[in-house]
C-alpha cells in the first residue's frame, strides 16, 4: 500500500474532484467522513471500498482507483445513506456520477460489478430500441455478454407459463421521439455541454 | 380525482397481476386512471449507470405528455415513481438541466403536475370511502408491510410518508381488516436492481428481511412495486437454494389484498400467478 | 470655532490591508473644520490613546473623530480617553471603516476607500454639531433577580449573597437543584453529584441575603438595568409551607399514583409529593391535575392525616411584584426531543433505547431502579450495552449543527459505570471523535478504553428490535467495514438544548437568543456573562452547551459583574436621552402614546403671550425613565422633541454629508 502524495493527489486531480462535484451537484469536500452511509448500506459487506471511503477518495483525487472499484456499481441506489446522512449529502448522486465517468471512460470495473454494467447496458439498449423495456430481450442480451448463458434459466420457463414474459416487444408508437432522445444526449454530451 | 397514469414497463409482464388488480380496486374506489398515450420507459434502476441526462430525459418525455393532459401523474411501480419525481423535481429546480431535456425529448415541460405515488393516491382518500367497500375482512392475516427503498425515500423528493416508519400500506391493510405488524425492515433494500447480475448478494438481504418478517409474527407480506415483487416472490426459492433456508412466506401485492377484502374472486385477484404458494395463507381469511 | 481632530486607525492590517489610510487621512483631513488629521497602526492602543491625548492639548482641539472599528466595541473607550484630556466624553464621534467596510469590502480596495472617506465626513459633519453632554445619576435597587434553580442560579445566588447583597432565587420546580442533582456521578473525579450539589442547595437556602421562591415562575418584567420591577407568579402549593414539618405522612398515605416526570417516566410518584428525600424545600406539594380532591371533592386524606393541618386545598396562585436591580439568567437546558426525529433509531418506541439522562437515573442509588442498571422492558440486567454518542448533535440533516460539549465525556463514564456494575458486561461506544478538553478528562477517558470500554468509529445507521434485543447497525471507518452489534441496551448521547419555555424567557427579561435558542452574550471571548441588555446577566447552560465546572465559572463571573453593578450607590444614566423644545411643542401628547418607557408626561407651563398670562399644556421627559429610544422624535410632527446625541439638527447634516 503505496503512502498518498496528498499535494500532488489533490492537486493533480483537482478537475476531477470538481468535475465530480459539479455534476452530483454535491459538496463533497463536507463529508467529514462520519460513516452513517456505510454503517446503513446494505451491500457494502460485498463492496471493495465503502461509502463514507469512496467519498474520501473523492476528496483525495483518486480517480484511477474510484473508476476502477466494484463498489460504484454494486450501488443499488436504494437512498438509505442520502436519506440519513448528517451533513445532506445526496451520496447517491456521488455514485451515479462515478458510475457515468467510468462508463464514458471505458474503465471496465472487475469481477461481479463487470456483469452489473453489462445489465444496465442490455436493459438500456431494448429502451433505446423499443422506447419501453424488453425483458427477454435484455436478459438474452446479458446472458450472452456476461457469458452467464443460463442465468436466471430455471425461472424463464414458469414465467412464460404465468404470463409474465412477453417473447415480444412492447413499441412505443412514436419511436422516433425515443431515438432523438438518444441522440440529442449523445450529441449534448459529446460536446461537453 | 383524475391521474394520467404511467404504468411501467413491467405492467403487462412481471407485474400484470399488480397491474390489473390496481385498476379494479381505483375503479371501485372512485378514481379514474386516464392512461397517458404512448407512455415510454422511464429508465428504471438501469439508465442512471448510463448517463444523467439521459436519466432525467426519459421519464421528463412522460412528464411533459401528462402535462399536456393537464392531470397529476400516478404510477404504481415505486422504482417508476422515484424516477419520475425525481426528475419532476430536477426539472422544476434546475432551470440548467430543465432546458437541455427539454431540447432532448422535443417537448416543452414546464413543471406544472405533480408524481404521485399509488399508495399515496388511495392511502389519502377518506377511510370511509375505503371501508364502504370492505365487504370480506381479512382477519386471520398477520401482514409485515414491505414499503421498499425507493416508495419514501429520500424524503425530499418522495415525502408523503414517514422514511424510516411509514404507514400508509399498514393502513389500508388495517381498513381492510387484516392485523399489520410492528418490524423493522420496512424500507430495507432487497437488492432488486442487482437481482439479474448479483443473485448471491440479493439472497442475502432476502434473508434479512424475510427472517425479520417472520421474528415478528406475520404470515405474510404485502408489497407496491412489482420489481420488490418479483424479487421477494420470485427469487425466495433462490434464496432458499442458495443459504439453505425454507421460507414459505406469501407476498402479496396491496391491491391484491385490497380486492379481496372487496369482494373480488380468486381468478381476478391472479394469486395463482405468484411463484410462492398463496393457498395455505388465504385459507386463514375467513 | 470648532477644531476636530480626526484618528484615522489601520487596526493592523484589518483596516489598513483594504482601505488606503494615508489618502483617507490626506482627503479628509481637508474637511471643514478639521485642524488636525493623523494614522495609527491601533488606535485603541495605549500609545494610540496617548497621541489622542497630545494632540488635544498640543493643538487645542474641542473635539475628536476616531475612524476606526465599531463604536459596540471601543466607542467607551475613546470617550474615556478624550475625558482624560479634559473633554466633555460627548464631543466624540466614530466612523466604523471596519466591520461596515473594510471587513466587507475587502475585495475591492479602491471602492473601499472611497466609502471610508465619506463614512469619515459623515463623522466629521456629525461631531461638528455636537454639544457637551451630562449624565445624571439615579438611584438603584441593590437586589438580584436569579432566573432559575439549577446549579448555574444556586452558584451565582450563593455569590451575590455573600457579597453583602439580596437575592431572590426564582424556580419553577417545587425544588431548586436542576439537572445536576438528577445525575449519579460526575466526571472526571466521579464525585456523587447529590453530595456535593446538596450542601449548596441547603447553603443557598438558608442564606440570610437570598430569598427563596421555589414552585413561582416569571410572569412580568418592566423597567430597565438598576430598576427593574418584576412580577411572578406564586403557583398554589396547596400546602402552607410556613406550618408544614415535612415529615412525609401525607406522601405516604395519598392513593393517587402518578408517572413521575422527574424520574423520566422510569418512576411513580403521588399527587402529593416531593420530588427526591433531599429536595430544598423539604416540602410538599399538590399536583392539581392529578388530586383526586382538587379534580372531584372526593379524598382529602392527606389533610386528614397531616398532624400540623397544612394542607389548604383553599390555596390560590399569587401574584407578587419585587424591585431588583439586576437579574441573572440561569434557566438550563432540556435534552433534545430525539424520538421526533430519528425514526432510524426507532422513533422512541423501543423500551430499551434510552437517554443519557435515564441512565443516570437508573444508576443513581436514590433512583427508580435503586441504583441498579436494568432493561426497562424486562427489568433484566444488560450484559451489553451500545452507546451512540452526536444523536442530535453535530447533525446538520435533521438536528443541531453543534456540539454538545459533555457527551464524550459523560459516555466515558456511563461506559465505566456498566463494567464496574454489571460483571461480564460489554461496553461498545459508536463516535465521530472523542472530544476531553478539560483537567484529567482525557486521562478519564484513557482509563475507560483501558478498563475495556470498546470504541468504533463510526456513527450507527439503525438501531432495530430484533426479538428481545436490540440490533445496532454501525461501522468502524478507521477498518473501512460496515458493523453490527446486538445489544441488551441502547443509550444515546442526545444533543443540548435550552430548557423548555426558554424563548418565553428571553421575550419577558429582553434578551436575544441564537438561532438555537440559546441566549446571546454581549461578546463571545470578551464578555461571555453579560448581555446586551443593561443589568440581565447569564450563567450556565442557557447561554450555551458546558458541563459542570463551566458552569460555575460562569455563574461566579456572572455574580462578580452583578456586583461590580450593584456596589455603586447611584447610577449614571445615559445623557442621550430625549428634550423637549417647550416653546415649540404644541402639546398634541404623540410622543407620550408611543413612549415605551411610560417617560413622558404632561406638564402644565404658563407664558406671556402680548401681556396675557396664557397656561398650556406641553410634553416633559422624565430623565430618570427615558432610555433614548428615540420614538418621540419621530413622532412629534413639529421636532419639538429631540434627542441628544442624535438631534435633528445632527442627523441631517449626516444626510447633507452624504449625499451632497
């Protein structure tokens, strides 16, 4: 465990820090690291950093290892921390805007957080087709890409005997205003606006 | 009291039978559901991975169609909800992001309806309006009320119930004659958006909350979104493959619950599309 | 032919490191009437004031601007300083280029210079037109109003008192003792806190200078600092406490049992009572909404056994108007109302998740549980105890932002006292920090780690029921790792609040509270006791979060500054109060309907009008109750009324100054 060059880690990454603030939207220099966040998150038994840590490395400037942890994306955005934290940070945004910079940078985090983006990206995708979900579709999708080819498998056949899967599409009519979302968020975005 | 109403992705899949017993149990209670046209997905627990703009955009097009209705919009599914209050907030708030949706989706919203919850909706009306149509009391019924994460919380974009108490679905249960138990799970994750990718992890907070449910002395639990369902329902046979447990708790949705108590048959009430068994429990109703 | 001289002060780089001094000098020293401008680095300074003195006599001046920070601060001691040098104090007047400047305008220099240059003429044509002043001087009431009976009031009381003067010791609890006497033992010497707050109870009790008034609250204050006229309120006791022994008989054999609010719920009481076996005074009294007599005629018993007959069901409240010249401000605080806010931790409806305060109780020998520490769902002993330290405090979210001061240390020693009690206990303590600032307190807190007090960093997200324990959620960030704990017993550490009814307090008395309710001192390093009322002092906990040695300290200071006021004979009032110009005033009375001080009156003079003798009525002021408000004056539609200090005349040559 290599010892933090906190002058050049801060400032180095002073873009990033305020990147991040800026598009969260939060102050994330106020978080005087109180742990609520962590002791209510229910997945943080499975994360590699913790909350109230993945908000110390923010205010560090540790972008590398903050784009490359699991603990971003094994964020199930349930708002416990948001709800309960002391100095009203919304940790939530924190995490959705790391998320969103490590999508947009490629960085591909390991392990099990691997096949959570892997989802988002399948189930995203029948949206962007389709204008609604389709469940089927994106579940084929990730099973293929996170090569978990009979994930959820037992469950398909008794789903379909319920009803509760459609081997078909719902389509919006107006695709079109489906696809210029897209689009227009692509282009916004690509340009830095 | 008229709502444009969103139904979700998931209403005429994984959560057709919250879907079909909530338009019977508002048409009983007096509330017209106008579905908004062409409603789109709003992005679920999926989009906010992909990018913020596009995570305010897809439900702000819904919003913006709604408003051209002139009503309020309700949706039962709580992820659903959470995304389109979210993002009617943002829009309302922050003139910023308000104008680059507007310029994305095409359409000029300008924050004039509310989102409201379907719990909220039928949990506000006057209990009498409520309790003139319990005809079949659902005494026998021990209820552990599972709210979800994302129905009150946060506070300042939900708000219409407590976030660490709430009971606005103990309520309705209680008008509707069943008993509803003190625990503390109510708000407790389950994980849902992490059920396709994340099984091992989900199981575990399932068994938190199922073990909490049971230590308090209900029979069943009664649930507002179909993601919470579906994972609560559908997934309790993983949980017990996987930790060895042997829950066999009965999740039913509020509206289901509601529908009985009014009277409504088996058939329409579809217990039988749930995966855990239902029967053992419903016999306990008189 | 006036000769101001101008003191332009650079207040270290305060002033000088924005406003451009030498040019301010050099442009106003220019002004009209100025025959002598100069700089100095601090004014205030002795050397400061000994260039104020020199140049006086060296070049004559009749009267002084000083430019410089705010006249709250240093306006007294200029005057004082322009005193020494034989001047009338009131031919003095301050230009605040400080807080009102540079302070606030300290990225633009250049504007800020010009705004001290016009701040320096309004000065400068104000002291143009000012007059020598005088103060007269009135008697004072040398009697102490002590507003509350906690250890803060018994303190300051037993002070005043031995200072030779009189005191009335006010409380509205049947018995003075406040939060101290509630507690077991206190940190860091682990005294019994009965033991050493009784002997004080009794000491003040029994002073000849204090008089007592316990079960009486504050219902009325009129006057002002020297003369205050206060009435309150006597509550019916329903017991004549002047024939009444205290010897219990009646406690014994009242039916009525009632939760006692003293012992938190934890404990029953009568409705005859006292509060604890060593109340002062050691007397009963009836709580009238739980007498079976006072609420239905039936019972009585109590009057039936009382040997001395001192039971008056007859009793009614009274009210009772004392003269005294100071008060002191000793009202406490109250806990946080957790069970409102913090559904997280249950919402209060857990029995076993408990405040610091019910703890004591528990562990006081002379407590609800006898000393015993115990579960108050089923009265078993907690073989582990979760402390959670900040519940309120520091909590921007949905508490108070700050502090409260004694909860580290008073967890350290709630967490001593369940290891030493309670064999094979565990003690496990959730903080953000530890904070022991005062003599031995990290000492103290050192021994508990050691003893085997378990501390975790990291604040506690939840606190469930699960079966019969509780079920703490919390995390120990210095291990980067979420943690749980099941517990027998929760306590938390709520934050400090002003007692209940303190807002009422401060509305009665005329004092300012923060934005937390508490009372506001004159200054916070320099003057902690006063406030900005003249003659209403503070001590203890109302004025904000400390613990028990503070608390005296401010208390003796507090009856140190309230003697230093009453051993004068006389005092001087201020001279800046209102005339009235009887040749102009018409005698219309506007300004007496909107005096608030009740200061004018009416006044019947005779004039000679072309040979008659004509009688008419015009406006006195009486100097002795007139506080300069300054009401009258704007008022009166004719500017018959003026005020000195601040005429008309003056005002508007400040306008002319300005804006021509």
């Amino acid at each position: 465990m290599e010892s933090i060059k906190v002058n050049q880690s801060i400032k180095n990454n002073n873009d990033f820090i305020e990147k991040i603030s800026i598009e969260s939207g939060q102050p994330v220099q106020q978080c005087y690291q109180c742990g609520k966040c962590t002791a209510g998150c229910p997945v943080a038994f499975a994360m590699d950093y913790t909350p109230n840590q993945i908000m110390r490395m923010v205010q560090f400037g540790m972008k590398e290892e903050l784009l490359r942890s699991k603990a971003i994306w094994l964020c199930a955005t349930c708002q416990t921390c948001t709800t309960r934290c002391p100095c009203n940070i919304e940790l939530t945004k924190v995490m959705e805007s790391l998320r969103i910079m490590a999508d947009k940078e490629g960085t591909t985090p390991s392990g099990s957080a691997k096949n959570i983006k892997t989802f988002y990206d399948s189930f995203v995708g029948t949206i962007e087709k389709y204008g609604r979900a389709f469940e089927v579709a994106a579940m084929l999708q990730y099973n293929l890409n996170s090569k978990h080819f009979f994930n959820k498998a037992a469950l398909g056949l008794p789903m379909l005997q319920k009803g509760k899967l459609k081997l078909s599409p719902s389509k919006v009519k107006n695709g079109s205003e489906i696809a210029r979302i897209f689009s227009e968020v692509r282009r916004m975005e690509g340009e830095g606006e | 009291m008229r709502y444009a109403y969103y139904p979700g992705c998931s209403s005429d899949t994984t959560g057709k039978e919250y879907e079909a017993t909530v338009r019977i149990v508002c048409k009983n209670l007096g509330i017209e559901l106008v579905d908004i046209p062409d409603w789109s997905c709003c992005g679920a627990t999926a989009a906010h991975g992909k990018s913020h703009l596009l995570n305010t955009a897809l439900p702000a097009r819904n919003l913006a169609l709604a408003e051209e209705m002139g009503l309020d919009v309700v949706t039962p599914c709580a992820a659903c909800y959470q995304q389109l209050a979210t993002a009617n907030k943002e829009m309302k708030e922050n003139q910023q992001i308000a104008e680059k949706v507007n310029q994305a989706t095409g359409k000029n919203y300008q924050g004039t309806i509310k989102v409201k919850s379907i719990v909220e909706v039928i949990g506000s009306l006057e209990p009498d309006i409520i309790k003139a149509q319990m005809v079949k009391p659902l005494k026998g019924l021990k209820i552990a009320a599972y709210y979800g994460c994302l129905m009150v919380r946060p506070p300042s974009v939900t708000g219409f119930d407590d976030a660490e108490n709430p009971m606005f679905l103990d309520n309705l249960m209680r008008l509707a004659g069943a008993e509803t138990m003190d625990w503390p799970h109510k708000t407790e994750c389950c994980g849902g958006a992490l059920q396709v990718s994340n099984e091992h992890i989900v199981v575990k907070l399932l068994d938190k909350i199922y073990k909490e449910a049971l230590k308090s002395g209900a029979n069943c639990m009664v649930a507002a979104c179909p993601l919470c369902h579906f994972n609560l329902d559908g997934c309790q046979s993983t949980c017990n493959r996987l930790l060895g447990t042997t829950y066999e708790i009965p999740i039913f949705y509020f509206t289901q619950l509601l529908g009985l108590a009014m009277g409504l048959n088996q058939q329409e009430l579809q217990f039988n599309s749930h995966f855990t068994d239902t029967r053992k429990v419903l016999k306990l109703v008189g | 032919m006036k000769r101001i001289g101008l003191f332009v002060c650079w207040c270290g780089s305060n002033i000088g490191g924005v406003v451009d001094v030498p040019r301010a000098v050099q442009e106003a020293g220019n002004f009209p009437g100025v025959a002598y401008a100069t700089d100095y680095k601090y004014m205030c300074s002795e050397p400061g004031q000994d260039m104020i003195v020199k140049a006086i006599e060296e070049h004559n001046l009749d009267r002084v601007v000083v430019a410089s920070c705010t006249p709250m601060l240093h306006e007294p001691t200029f005057r004082k300083t322009i005193a020494r040098a034989g001047l009338n104090p009131y031919m003095f007047e301050m230009a605040n280029i400080r807080e009102q400047c540079s302070w606030v305008h300290s990225q633009e220099p250049e504007k800020a210079t010009k705004k001290a240059i016009a701040l320096i003429r309004r000065a400068l044509a104000k002291v143009s037109k000012v007059e020598p002043l005088f103060e007269s001087y009135i008697p004072l009431t040398k009697r102490t109003l002590v507003i509350g009976g906690g250890i803060a009031g018994i303190q300051a009381a037993i002070d005043i008192a031995d200072n030779g003067h009189e005191v009335i010791l006010l409380e509205r609890e049947p018995t003075i003792g406040g939060k101290m006497v509630k507690l077991d033992k206190t940190f860091p010497t682990m005294d019994c806190s009965a033991c050493i707050s009784t002997p004080k109870m009794v000491q003040v009790a029994q002073h000849p200078n204090v008089k007592l008034m316990t079960y009486a609250e504050l219902t009325e204050v009129n006057g002002y600092i020297g003369n205050f006229e206060v009435t309150i309120k006597q509550k019916a006791r329903y017991v004549d406490h002047s024939v009444c022994t205290g010897c219990g008989i009646c406690t014994e054999k009242c039916p009525t049992k009632v939760l006692s609010s003293y012992e938190l719920g934890l404990g029953t009481r009568k409705a005859i009572y006292i509060e604890f076996p060593q109340a002062v005074p050691n007397k009963p009294v009836i709580d009238p909404e739980n007498c079976r007599y006072l609420k239905t005629g039936k019972c009585g018993v109590c009057a039936k056994v009382c040997p001395t007959g001192a039971i008056d069901f007859e009793q009614k409240d009274e009210f009772i108007t004392e003269k005294v010249g100071s008060i002191v401000v000793a009202t406490g605080y109250d806990l946080f109302k957790w069970e409102e806010v913090y559904g997280e931790y249950g919402y209060g409806r857990y029995k076993d998740v408990i405040t610091g305060l019910h703890f004591e109780r528990m562990v006081n020998a002379s407590g609800p549980t006898d000393g015993k520490i115990k579960r108050p769902s089923d009265g078993k002993e907690p073989k582990s105890v979760v402390f959670i330290k900040c519940v309120g405090s520091r909590d921007e979210n949905k508490g108070k932002t700050y502090c409260s001061r004694a909860c580290c240390m008073y967890t350290a020693k709630h967490a001593h006292q369940v290891l030493e009690k309670i064999p094979d206990s565990n003690a496990y303590i959730f903080y953000m920090d530890i904070r022991t600032p005062g003599k031995l307190y990290d000492e103290f807190y050192r021994r508990t780690a050691l003893e085997g007090a378990q501390y975790i960093r990291g604040r506690v997200s939840k606190v469930y029921q699960s079966g019969d324990k509780l079920v703490v959620m919390g995390t120990d960030t210095l291990l980067g790792r979420p943690v749980q704990v099941e517990a027998d017993m929760v306590v938390l550490a709520t934050a400090m609040v002003p007692s209940e009814g303190a807002d009422k307090t401060a509305q009665l008395v005329g004092i300012s509270a923060d934005k937390d309710g508490f009372f506001t001192e004159a200054h916070p390093k320099l003057r902690p006791v006063e406030t900005m009322t003249g003659g209403v002092f503070l001590a203890g906990t109302c004025q904000g979060p400390k613990d028990i040695p503070d608390t005296v300290s401010q208390s003796s200071g507090a009856a140190a500054k309230v003697s230093a006021l009453l051993s004068k004979d006389e005092l001087a009032t201020d001279p800046m109060i209102s005339s009235i110009n009887e040749k102009i005033c018409s005698g219309c009375l506007a300004c007496k309907a909107v005096c608030p001080y009740k200061a004018i009156e009416e006044k019947k003079i005779s004039e000679k009008v072309r040979g008659k003798v004509v009688e008419r009525v015009v406006a006195s002021v009486n100097t002795g109750l007139c506080q300069g408000c300054g009401c009258c004056t704007v008022a009166c539609r004719i500017g018959a009324a003026n005020l000195k200090g601040y005429t008309n005349e003056q005002v508007i040559a400040e306008v002319d100054a300005l804006c021509l």
